[in-house]
C-alpha cells in the first residue's frame, strides 16, 4: 500500500533550528576567553561552530528531501566506510591529547569518524533487523554476527582511546536489538557481560580509575582527578535559579576545562540558571518524544528501527552528558548533541533529525 506523502514534522524542525542556533550561542559565551587567550582571536570556536552549523543544515535538506528506503540499500556501504575511517583514524589520525580520534589536516580541518560510525551502526542493524522481519531468537545465527559488526566497531574506537563513545554506541546495539524482537534472556546475559567488560577496562588504564574514584569522592583530590567535576558544580551552583546573565560566566575563565564542549551544560546552568536549563531539558525532551512518536508510526520495519535508533543516540547523549555535568556518573567525553562545540557531531546529529523529518513525512496517523 502506498503511503501519502505528508508535509515533515515542524515540531522536530523547528526544536533542532532552536537548539542549534541556541548552541552557537552559547559556544561563543563559553569559548570567547580561551580562543582569545589560545588562538588570539575570540571568535575562531565561534565561526567554526557557525561554518559546521551551515554544513549540518545542508545534510539536514539532503536527508529529509531522499527518501529513507533508498538510504536503506547504502547501508552495508556506509558501515564498511565506516570501520575504513576508524582503521585510517588509528594509522594517521591527527592526535590531539594522547588520543587518535581525528580525520583531517590538524586543526584546519578535521573530524572525528566514530560520529559517523555511530549511524552507521543504525542503519546497519535497522537494515538487518528488517531482513529478519524483526525477529532474532537464535542467540548463534542471529544475534552474534550483528553482535560481531556492533563489537568491530566498539574495538576500533576504544583503542583511539574512546570509551565513552564506544559504550554509548553498545547501548545503542543493545536498545535496538531489544526493539527488534531479541530474546530478553539473551539481553541479560549479554548485559552483565557487558558490565563486567566495562568494569574491567575501567581498571585497565590508571586514567579511567581515577575517573571512577574522582566521581565517588572529588573533594578527596580537588586540585587533580577531582578538579574538573567540583568546578562544573561550582558553576552549576552560582547559577542559582535564573542564573548570572548570559556571557557573565565566571568559571569560563580557564577554571572549568573544556567549557564549550563536554561541559558547556555547566556554563548553562552557570549563566541561564536552574530556569535556563530546564527549559533546554524541555527541549530535548520534546524532540525524544516526537522522535519516539515518528519511530512508532513508521510505515515500515526499517523506518521504524531507524527513526528508533537516531533518536536513542540523541537521548543517550544528552542523558549521559547532563549526568556527567551534574556529577551523577563518572566523567566521559561525550557531547551535549546539538550544543557542545564540535563539528562532526553537530554535521552528523542535523543530518540525522533530517532523515527522522524524512521519516516523518510517511509516518501513518497516530
């Protein structure tokens, strides 16, 4: 039966131009007094983050105007694109704090492959989960080899070292697996593995477990493993109710490290208050409810898995992000989608909501 081509959801657009343009905003406030002091000029985050915002929209029209079943026959190609990107990350990556995370010529241009590899990742299994008509019951012929693909890519990016992508790209697995019909047992077994992998690399690098100790007690070394979270609840806390202003940030001023990226929500809370923030968590928790709304009201197993998947990703983030801000798990690096300053994240989240919009326009009444 064919499906009506309907105008997109205006709800999902209109909450992605806010909060782009709302991040922009604030990567300039956060960011002015480092790139000042680092790079002479106080506005290169800002025209960065502006220039990426362009390419993001670009990939957002593209997206929502291609239909999602003819992205659906890429989508073996983009996953083996992918794991090619993060090979070549590990072989001539640009490194930046004794990591290898960057594609590109330094820091002219450059971006990070593992956010492409996190849709390619959706669009691999909600294609796979399509092929099996959204049943998976045999642990060995059916879980495992989209189990394999999901651990290739986890490998590739914790030797970079990112972990905290890497999880976040097994809670992605995990989640749409469980949607595409995986037995719960299955789940569970896999899950405690899971804990116990994750439990074990955190204290296989000395830099992870002072992490976890510094989240349980960050006061017990203020000035080292425990800096960056007490500064971020400093923030937090000057804030108050409506906060200090926007730009009158204080711990912007080379207190709290890295401001404009994974902890710009503290600047947030900081300069907009407890008020600010709430109401760019209302935000987000709009668009995972739209996005939820579209992914249940697909036309089709692909599209639903897909839309499911885009905005999994968006929630994780954001959930663990927040958490971290507000010293409610251990630090990770990930970003505030949509806000922090980073380019391929950004590019890679419009491009997203533009095929969840794409979605959205054969999506069946609710």
């Amino acid at each position: 039966m064919k499906v009506r081509k309907k105008p997109v959801d205006f709800s999902i657009l209109l909450i992605t131009i806010m909060l782009v343009s709302f991040g922009i905003v604030m990567v300039f406030s956060a960011s002015y007094y480092y790139s000042s002091e680092r790079w002479g000029d106080g506005l290169h985050f800002f025209k960065r983050q502006c220039l990426w915002a362009v390419i993001g929209f670009a990939g957002m029209f593209a997206t929502s105007r291609i239909h999602y079943k003819k992205l659906q026959k890429l989508s073996r190609l983009f996953l083996i694109a992918s794991i090619v990107m993060l090979i070549l990350v590990l072989l001539i990556g640009v490194p930046r704090n004794n990591a290898k995370r960057w594609l590109g010529i330094g820091e002219a241009f450059s971006f990070q492959p593992a956010e492409v590899a996190k849709f390619a990742v959706i669009f691999f299994l909600a294609d796979s989960i399509d092929r099996k008509k959204g049943k998976l019951p045999r642990f060995f012929k059916d879980l495992v080899p989209l189990l394999l693909v999901s651990g290739l890519i986890f490998g590739l990016i914790v030797l970079q070292p990112n972990l905290s992508t890497a999880g976040s790209i097994l809670m992605l697995s995990m989640i749409l697996l469980f949607l595409g019909g995986a037995n719960l047992w299955h789940l569970a077994g896999l899950a405690l593995a899971g804990l116990g992998g994750g439990i074990a690399l955190t204290f296989s690098a000395d830099y992870r477990l002072n992490r976890l100790l510094a989240f349980l007690d960050p006061w017990s070394d203020p000035l080292e493993t425990g800096y960056q979270l007490i500064q971020s609840l400093y923030a937090l806390g000057s804030g108050g109710l409506f906060g200090l202003g926007l730009a009158q940030s204080r711990q912007k001023y080379l207190y709290l490290p890295y401001p404009e990226t994974d902890f710009i929500f503290a600047i947030i809370g900081e300069e907009l208050g407890f008020i600010g923030s709430l109401f760019l968590i209302l935000l987000f928790l709009i668009l995972i409810w739209r996005g939820i709304r579209i992914a249940v009201t697909a036309p089709d197993l692909f599209g639903s898995m897909l839309a499911a998947g885009i905005i999994s990703m968006i929630t994780i983030q954001v959930c663990i992000n927040i958490a971290v801000v507000t010293g409610s798990m251990p630090p990770t690096g990930l970003p505030l989608p949509f806000i922090s300053y980073g380019g391929s994240s950004l590019a890679m989240y419009m491009t997203g909501i533009g095929v969840l919009l794409n979605i959205s326009r054969y999506a069946k009444a609710a």
